[in-house]
C-alpha cells in the first residue's frame, strides 16, 4: 500500500438499473396510449345504428322484440331548390365550355368525348330555350 498507487473508483450502475422505477411506469403508460388510440379508431369504424341495436340487444334482449322494430326508419326530407334562371344556366355553360377547351386530351378517345361535350354544350348555348330537368 506504500507505492502510491489510487484505487479505482468503485463502478456505477448502468443507467438501465439507475432508474429501475422509471421502466414499468414507462411501459404502463405506453399501453395505455396505444390501447386508447387502438380502440378509439375501432368505434369510428362501428356504424352508431348497429352500436344502438347492440347496446339494447345486450341489456334488454329478453323484453324487447324483434330488432327490426326497435329501429324506426326517419323518413328523408329533400328541398326542392329554385329553378336557375336561363341567363345564369347560359352563363354556366359558357364557362364550362371554356374550361372543355382548355384541357388537352391524352388520347383519341378523350378528345372525341370531349368534342362531343363541347358540342352539346354548344347546342345548350345557341338553342332559345334551355331544357329543365
């Protein structure tokens, strides 16, 4: 012990054993992210009608009829819109038939169909009436 040599220094933990704690609760917390994230995608996917009949299925299936009739179809409104005006109809197609002849047709056939639009809407605008549908 005379000849002055140090001793080493005694050797640390690794970092992994540094914080031991740190694992789990990092692993625990992960799941949970990635089941969360797993299980909201899942319920955007279900249809919510088949979510509703499985959800009263499941509680009441004893009491309740058939399923069909716990579903009760609502019926569609649609809006009938007001007509376009002739002018503004004129307007349209003259607009459309611009943007036919800016496109450049790849091949044959796409430049026939759209001469053939080009032609159709050519009639719209020359004819005096337009036709409704």
């Amino acid at each position: 012990m005379g000849d002055g040599s140090v001793p080493p220094p005694p050797p640390q933990p690794s970092k992994a054993r540094r914080y031991k704690y740190v694992w789990p609760l990092l692993l625990t917390v992960n799941l949970a992210v990635g089941g969360y994230l797993f299980l909201r995608t899942k319920r955007k996917d279900i249809d919510p009608t088949s979510e509703e009949i499985s959800a009263k299925s499941g509680s009441v299936a004893a009491m309740e009829t058939p399923v069909s009739s716990a579903v009760v179809a609502e019926p569609v409104v649609i809006k009938a819109r007001e007509p376009i005006p002739e002018k503004q109809q004129r307007e349209l197609f003259k607009w459309i038939l611009e943007e036919k002849r800016k496109v450049k047709p790849r091949n044959g056939e796409e430049k026939k169909k759209i001469d053939e639009e080009k032609a159709i809407l050519k009639q719209f605008i020359g004819s005096k009436t337009i036709p409704t549908l």
